[in-house]
C-alpha cells in the first residue's frame, strides 16, 4: 500500500514540475548593465476572438510584450506601452476609444465586418500585424522597437517603425526634450548628417531634392531610439517624403553624439 502512495507521489511531483516549468516558458527576460527585466508575448490571431467563429475577419498577427510587474517601474511602461499600441488602430477611419489591446483589435474586426455587411460585393480586405522587441537596455534606459502594418482598403496599407524610450527607474517614457541635453545642438548635426547622406548641399532648401518638411525647415522625426552604442533616427512614410520613398533612416555612433545625450 505504501508502496503504491509513493508511486502517486512521485507522478504528482513530475506532473507539479512540468506544469511549472511550461508556466514560465513564454517568461524571457532581457539583460543589459542592471537588473534583468522579465517579460512574455502577449498574441493574438482571429481564432482568438467570439467574433470570429460566426463570420468572415481581417487577417490579425498581433505580437507584443509585458512587463512582469515586479516593480512599478514595469507597471509604469506596459501601461505605456498599452495606449501606444491603441494609438495604431487611430489610422483607421473611426479613432479606437479601447481601454486595451484586444479591445482595439475587437473593434477592428467589428469595423471590417460592418464593412463587409454595407459592401458585400467589396474585394478589399482588412489586415492588422503587429510585433515588438527589445532593441536595448542600458542602466538607465529601455528602448522597445514596434513594427506595424495597417490595412484597411484603399491603394495600399500603412506600416511603420516606432521606438519607444523607458527610463528605467521611473518606467516614465521620454521624449525628445528627455533625450537630449542640447536638443537644438543635436539637430543642427542631425540636419548636417541629413543633408550629407541626401545630397543637399548646405543653403540649400531642405525641400530642394523633393522632401517636404513643414514650412522649408528640418525637423527630427517622431521616432529616436538611443541604444547601448548607437542613436537611431527613423521617418516614417508621410514624415518627410512621400510614400514611394519608404522609410528614411539616420544611425550614429554614440561616442559621437554623447556630448547632447542625457542618457
């Protein structure tokens, strides 16, 4: 008899510690020069949805992280992190009012078959992908890099990169202003380096090999990432040039721009 409890209790204990083991399996954690921050992907596909199971939906590849709140730092930058992610679904016709991502991604599907009941005869298709990673950490800063496309009729989708800065101790996300100690020093680099690698010569307009920055005057972009070794630059389509153009991209050393850097 006792023999056989044993038995029970040693199959309890394989199955206790598989089940944990597969629990902390999704949990990665990303390391830098301070404590490691432990985070897992969160993922949604159409099967994910009630809506789904009864009706036709758009194509969803949702893939992004969360913080395991241990701290409120991390706390701080999924919520962050949370709104920034609804803010994708405003390119739509109708800005998403969500309280969170499956939400927003709910109401995108209820958009495209609403779409679809008023337009049945309509051959367009809705499409939402979306993936993020860490691009750096470093003591004092977490940078987190977001790639979307966005689609939702028309001749052709939005897609997009976007760099999200952390101070880590606080899990405040910083802007431009943050960033920077001299701002104003740091662009008129940025705008040297621009012109060099376009080939607009100095005193003449930004604008002159077919840009369009806002009233003739260069401008950073939206999205600045400043990793362990380098500051990134990135416009987006529509931020500076056409679509055609694609994505526009400055990279530095960061030995080089360190003297304007606050982190």
């Amino acid at each position: 008899m006792s023999q056989k409890i044993l038995s029970l209790l040693v199959i309890f204990l394989i199955f206790t510690s598989c089940r944990d083991e597969k629990s902390e399996a999704g949990v990665k954690q990303v390391k830098g020069d301070t404590e490691a921050l432990s985070f897992y992907e969160e993922s949604f596909l159409p099967k994910d949805f009630e809506a789904c199971k009864t009706e036709k939906c758009p194509k969803i590849r949702v893939n992004y992280l969360k913080f395991r709140e241990d701290r409120e730092a991390a706390k701080e930058m999924n919520s962050y992190n949370q709104e920034r992610l609804i803010k994708i679904f405003n390119n739509t016709e109708v800005a998403s009012e969500a309280e969170n991502v499956k939400a927003a991604v709910s109401e995108f599907i209820q958009d495209f078959q609403n779409f679809k009941r008023d337009f049945p005869e309509a051959q367009a298709e809705y499409e939402v992908e979306i993936s993020q990673s860490v691009l750096s950490q470093t003591k004092k800063l977490l940078v987190l890099e977001t790639n979307f496309y966005l689609f939702t009729g028309g001749a052709h989708g939005y897609g997009a990169t976007r760099y999200a800065n952390y101070d880590i101790t606080s899990g405040e996300l910083l802007y431009k202003k943050d960033l920077f100690s001299d701002l104003d020093a740091f662009t008129e680099f940025a705008e040297k380096e621009f012109r060099k690698k376009y080939e607009i010569p100095e005193g003449e307009n930004i604008n002159s090999n077919g840009f369009f920055f806002e009233k003739d005057s260069f401008a950073l972009p939206e999205n600045i990432a400043v990793t362990k070794n380098r500051v990134i630059l990135v416009y987006n389509r529509y931020e500076a040039a056409s679509y055609a153009e694609g994505e526009l991209k400055l990279s530095f050393p960061k030995n080089k721009v360190s003297k304007w850097l606050n982190y």
